[in-house]
C-alpha cells in the first residue's frame, strides 16, 4: 500500500514497480476523507493525506472495495435518511470503543474506481485489528448491507525498510 497527496507521483510509481520486474497484484484508487472519527481530533490526526500520526501503529488491516448493498432484499439507498443515519451511527459508536487503539482512514473511491470506498486500519498490534473488524461486522450496517471486498493487511514501513526487505 502506498498512501500520498499526489495521484500522479502514486501512479508514477505503480508503474516503476512493474518495469523493476515487479508484479502489481492489485490496484485501488481513492481520495482519503477525514472519518467522523478524526473530526475534533487534533490538526495532525485530521488533515487528509497526513501520515505522521501513524506512528505507533505499525500493523495495518485495508478493507478494499466496500459498497453499500443494491440488492432487491437490501438496497441501501432506498432506505430512509433517518434509518442510514441511525445505522452509521450504530456503526460508528461500534468503532468509537476502540478509540486510542485503532486509527481509521476513510477513501472514497466513487467515480474513480468501481467501488465506493475504502477504509484503513491501523493499530499497534495484528489483534486489535481483528477485534475490530469482527466486532462491527454485527453491525446492521455491515450485516445487511455491506458488500465487502478483499482485506490486506501488513505492516507499516519506510521505504528504505521495504527496499533492504526486498
């Protein structure tokens, strides 16, 4: 995963992996947002395209490709504005008890890529993450209408630690 303010410089680069020799096995293009989580947070937990609050939490879990639902039996955007603002906030709240521990960024990705959004955690430890993950998938809005797409986790590095590793 590469995180940056410029999409050309980020483009740039997918392409230099793939002349190294290198194969790209997945691409995803978004716009990070500031979360509902990081409004009110200091200036340098919310500014979109920051990363230095990063430090700390070097185990990262992407959730890729998420949409809402547009199924028959659960669309959820027929639903009314008040029941999608009561499900997010359910949601949200779920998220909320793991404050300190789990730093979420949010990209959107409608109009760039085929899904909606993508959402990046990141944490001390690889089991925080997965106690998050399997606590808001009972969340309605996760259970009945989320459509997820493939999780990738890893750690946080330099690219100078990425390129010795290599």
């Amino acid at each position: 995963m590469v995180l940056g303010p410029d999409q050309r410089v980020l483009r740039s680069f997918q392409s230099a992996i793939a002349r190294a020799g290198l194969d790209v096995v997945d691409s995803y293009v978004s716009l990070t947002e500031v979360s509902e989580c990081a409004k009110g947070s200091p200036r340098r937990c919310s500014t979109p395209g920051c990363i230095r609050f990063l430090e700390g939490k070097p185990s990262f879990c992407f959730l890729s490709r998420m949409s809402k639902l547009r199924e028959a039996h659960a669309n959820w955007f027929t639903l009314p504005f008040d029941e999608r603002s009561t499900l997010m906030h359910e949601h949200g709240a779920s998220g909320r008890k793991f404050a300190g521990r789990v730093l979420q960024v949010v990209t959107g990705s409608t109009g760039l890529d085929d899904f909606e959004w993508g959402v990046t955690l990141f944490a001390q430890k690889p089991d925080d993450l997965k106690e998050v993950v399997y606590t808001m998938r009972f969340d309605r809005a996760s259970a009945d209408y989320a459509d997820f797409g493939a999780f990738y986790t890893g750690f946080v590095c330099s690219p100078e630690e990425l390129v010795a590793t290599i």
